[in-house]
C-alpha cells in the first residue's frame, strides 16, 4: 500500500513539473489590446443569470495610456508610488 502511494505521488509531481507552461507574450502596443465599444443604434443585450458576453457595450474604459515605469531608488528602494 505505502508503496502505491509513493508511486502516485511521484507520478503527481512529475506530471505537474512536466506539464507545458503556456507561452503568452504581454501586448506590446494599447493598439494589442481590445478592448469593447460603443457604436450608435447597436442593440443592448440583456443576460439573465450568468453568461459570457464578447460585445458588450461600454461607455467610458479609464485611460488609455502606457509609461515606463522605475522605482525611486534603485533596486529595492523602497520609495513612493504616487
């Protein structure tokens, strides 16, 4: 018995160490990004319960902009973040 569960756990940890890491690169541009929109005279959807919605009409999605980003100090430097 003791030996059946050492066999399954190292069948466990070699099937989750072996397992392929999925590859997906971070969006280079805002213009990678979809983001949804708001057309005029396009239908409003109602959704009862919990379903997935691809199109869905937004009004207004924060701002849009990307800047580099170093932290004060160095590494580690512990600084403010405003």
């Amino acid at each position: 018995m003791w030996v059946q569960l050492a066999i399954l756990v190292v069948a466990a940890i070699l099937s989750y160490a072996l397992t392929p890491k999925p590859q997906t690169p971070p969006p280079d541009q805002l213009s990678d990004v979809s983001v949804p929109t708001i057309e005029i005279g396009k239908p409003v959807s109602v959704a009862f319960g919990e379903v997935w919605v691809d199109d869905s009409n937004i009004l207004w999605y924060g701002d849009l902009s990307s800047q580099a980003f170093s932290p004060p100090g160095g590494k580690g430097g512990g600084g403010s973040f405003s």
